[in-house]
C-alpha cells in the first residue's frame, strides 16, 4: 500500500521566538515525533517511520527549507490500510493537532495583544505542523475549493471557466483546443507580444508562450517563498494581526515582468531607459515597477541562466513593491541605498538567486554558490574584501561604478550568508531589521552596527572565521 502523504518539513523560523513564546513546544513536538518514529521502526513499519522523520527535518545549517503544501486534504489513509498504519497515522496526527493548536492559541493571542508579526510567526510554525488545519490554511490564503486547497486567486480563475494547463498556463479549454490543434501558433510573431498571468505576476513576452509559462511558473513559486520568509517585514503590525485573527487578506498585486527574446531585443529597450544599461543581463526599474529580461545565448556560457536572473531582479522588485507604505515613503523605498548601505539590496538578491526546487519543496541558500565561493577565495587574496566599514558607506552610484562590482557583489552575498547563518544564526534578527529599514527610507553607515550592536571590526574578524570554516562549493 502506497501511503500518500507529502512530506511537510519545519522549518527555523526567520525570527527566534521570544521567550516563553513555544519554543519548548518546538523541541517537544519534535521529540514526539522522533518518538514515534522510533516505535514504529522497531515495529517494522520503515515507511512509515520515514515519513514521521519526514514530519520534522530541519532547515540545512546554512539555508532554509520551504516544504510544498499538499494541494488536496491527506487526513485519511487509503481503505486497504492496515490496523498498525492506522494506528500509527492516528498517533501522528493528534500530534500534530495537539502542537499546532497550541502555536495557534499563542499566535491568536499575540494578535489580539497587538502583537500581529509575531502572531504571524507563530501561526506560521503552527501552519507546517498541519498544513490540514482550515483555520491556518485561511491565514495563509487557502480556501477548500472541489477537494482542493486553492488561493482565491485561483479559484475565481476556475470560476471564470479558465485551465491552469501546465504547457500552456491559464487559459479556456477553447483556447487549448486551438493551441493543441496548432491552429493558433504556439510561440509568438517576434514583433508581437503575449501576456501569461499567474495570481502575482503579469509576464509580457515576444517568447513562445510554453517558455513564458515556465518562467511564470517559476517566478510564482519564488513568490510563495519569498513571501514566508520576509512577510513580517513588509506589513504593519495591525494587518499582521488581522490576518492570524482572520480579519483581513494579502496582498493581491501583480508585478510586472517583461521578457524578450534575445539581447538585442532586450537593450533596444534597456538603452531607452538607462544609457548605461549595455553591461546588464537584466535589471529591475522602480519608477517603471517593471522587471526586463532576455532568454540567454544558449551558446555563450558567460551569460547568466535565465532561471539566476529572474530570481535576482525579481527579489528587488518584491522588496521595492510589496508593503504597507505609500507615497513619499514608497518612493524613498523605490531607491533604498541611494547614499549608503547598498550592498544590503544586493547582497540579499545575490543570496536569494540560490532558489531551487528540491525534494518535497524548495531551498534558499546552502552550500552550493559561486558567489560565495568566490567571497571565500577573495578572503585569503591580498586587498580581496573590503571592510565591512568600506562596503557601508558605498552608495548605489559608487558601488555599481566601481572598478571591480563583481567583487562587491561576491561580498555582498557572502557577507549575507554570514549575517543569516553565521554564529547559529545570531544576527539574522538584526540582519531583516537593517534590511526593512533600509526599504522603509533609513539609511546610514552605521546602520548594520546599530542594529548588531557589534563594532564592524568585530563583524570583520567574525565574517572571515565564518568564510574560512564553511565548506562553500560551486
């Protein structure tokens, strides 16, 4: 008997709780269920025993973990269960609505104290504890929808009679018909464009419209996590607790995003927008609120993978664009870094391009990235790092005219892996709050000090020691 269950993963929260505000009931839950893993192994049950370790691996030691959601409800086993599976699944969900009901008790009640980013955090662990839980999965942005978890979004889609087809994106079954039939040509004219919607993004293209679903696709998933890892920072603490109290809903916005069909098509625009655009593989533009982008030469191996790209422009898009600040405000976050702390932008873009599906979900960071191989190559080089006291007080103009940017770059995205990893993972507080308040219009030198409460000599020593001893690889 097949069981089928996806294999939820919990993972560290961005923020460390608070104290007292059930991290013992982390450590518990997890011990529960390495528990019954343990008896159900020594029962003979290794399938199932896989499946609870499943239930409560942790983020990598330098990355994190998102799990993919099970789309359709898995509260029962298939009728040809056994009475031993049917015990040991009944013993692993009343752990995991025991725990989760207990991080959901807490985050309503850091809710209504006013408290909604932390209400939010909690209800987060809660949610990848029992992903089944209708209360969570509406906190989240799902409905039960014909047998399925599915985003309004989504479901107003399937209302309007449309097919999320996965070759062709959403479309009516007429349209698919047509496009199956090859009545209607499957890639576009090259001076014409299509337009593929996905619930937060609006791609235009001159591309074949299955290379623009991908693509879509992929920049939707990237949503998604993006979203459960830097949500608090962009919110109030009132919409915050609305949402855990059931109050309120996310954002629906759709940010836009061209693509073109090669380089030269690319900087024909790029060049009318920024005269110093030929050096670019892509580029973000915040008074457009537009993210460009080219397909590669599949035959220039010194260009960047479309896949990178996306994902680095898109990350500054999603900090610039998403939020609860308007106006005057909006605009200075529409240009964060302009006089100093720069490689924040960059460093937490640089840091997100390591974005991949993987078994049961996707990742972000880890061990696997030329940017922070090179950070550690350039840390024993003569002159290789600047200090971190340098890197701060570069502007957006100094730092992206500077004689080697690719350095700074390298060192951005190090430095950044550090910041979120390094020391157990010490200064990934201070790091998100340097980060919301640079996209909230505050800047200075001083701010990743400020915010560390550590001398940037000390960040310096600290940051080499964290280079040199993680076995970074390309």
């Amino acid at each position: 008997m097949k069981v089928f269950l996806s294999a939820i993963f919990l993972f560290l929260l961005t923020v460390p709780f608070r104290a007292g505000s059930g991290e013992e009931d982390l450590e518990a839950y997890r011990a529960a269920m390495r528990v019954l893993a343990e008896e159900s192994r020594a029962e003979g049950m290794e399938l199932e025993a896989k499946v609870t370790e499943s239930r409560i691996r942790e983020d990598p030691e330098f990355g994190f973990f998102i799990p993919r959601l099970p789309r359709r409800p898995q509260i029962s086993l298939p009728d040809d269960a056994r009475p031993s599976q049917r015990a040991w699944f009944g013993k692993m969900r009343t752990i995991e609505e025991d725990y989760a009901g207990r991080f959901l008790s807490r985050a309503r009640a850091e809710a209504e104290a006013g408290h909604g980013r932390e209400g939010w955090r909690l209800a987060r662990a809660a949610f990848f504890i029992d992903p089944e839980n209708a209360e969570l999965r509406g906190i989240f942005g799902y409905r039960l929808s014909d047998g399925e978890w599915l985003r309004p979004w989504e479901i107003a889609r399937r209302n309007k009679g449309y097919i999320n087809d996965p070759e062709y994106g959403w479309i009516t079954p007429k349209e698919k018909d047509r496009l199956d039939a090859g009545t209607e040509p499957k890639s576009s004219a090259k001076s014409a464009r299509i337009s593929v919607e996905t619930e937060h993004f609006d791609l235009k293209t001159t591309v074949p419209r299955q290379t623009a679903v991908r693509l879509a696709n992929r920049l939707e998933e990237f949503y998604r996590v993006w979203e459960l890892l830097f949500y608090p920072m962009t919110v109030s603490e009132k919409e915050a607790a609305a949402l855990v109290l059931g109050k309120g809903s996310g954002s629906a916005r759709r940010h836009k995003v061209v693509l073109f069909r090669d380089r030269q098509e690319y900087l024909r625009e790029i060049l009318r927008l920024d005269p110093g655009g030929e050096i670019s593989s892509g580029g973000y533009f915040p008074d457009k609120k537009t993210v460009y982008l080219y397909l590669p030469d599949p035959d220039n191996d010194e260009e960047t993978p479309l896949e990178v790209m996306a994902v680095h422009e898109t990350a500054h898009q999603l900090f610039a664009e998403t939020g609860f600040i308007h106006g005057a405000a909006e605009r200075r976050r529409a240009d964060p870094g302009r006089d100093s702390q720069f490689w924040l932008t960059e460093g937490i873009a640089c840091y997100l391009e390591t974005f991949e599906e993987t078994p049961g979900g996707w990742s972000v960071g880890g061990l696997k990235s030329y940017r922070f191989v090179r950070a550690k190559e350039r840390a024993d080089e003569p002159g290789g790092l600047l200090s971190i006291e340098e890197i701060a007080k570069m502007g957006k103009e100094v730092f992206q005219r500077a004689s080697n940017p690719a350095a700074l770059y390298t060192e951005s995205a190090g430095l950044t892996s550090f910041l979120l990893h390094g020391k157990g993972g010490e200064y990934r507080a201070p790091f998100l709050e340097a980060l919301q308040t640079l996209y909230r219009g505050g800047e200075s030198p001083e701010l990743l000090e400020e915010v560390t409460g550590v001398p940037y000599r000390q960040l310096d020593e600290e940051f080499r020691a964290y280079l040199h001893a993680t076995p970074f690889t390309e």
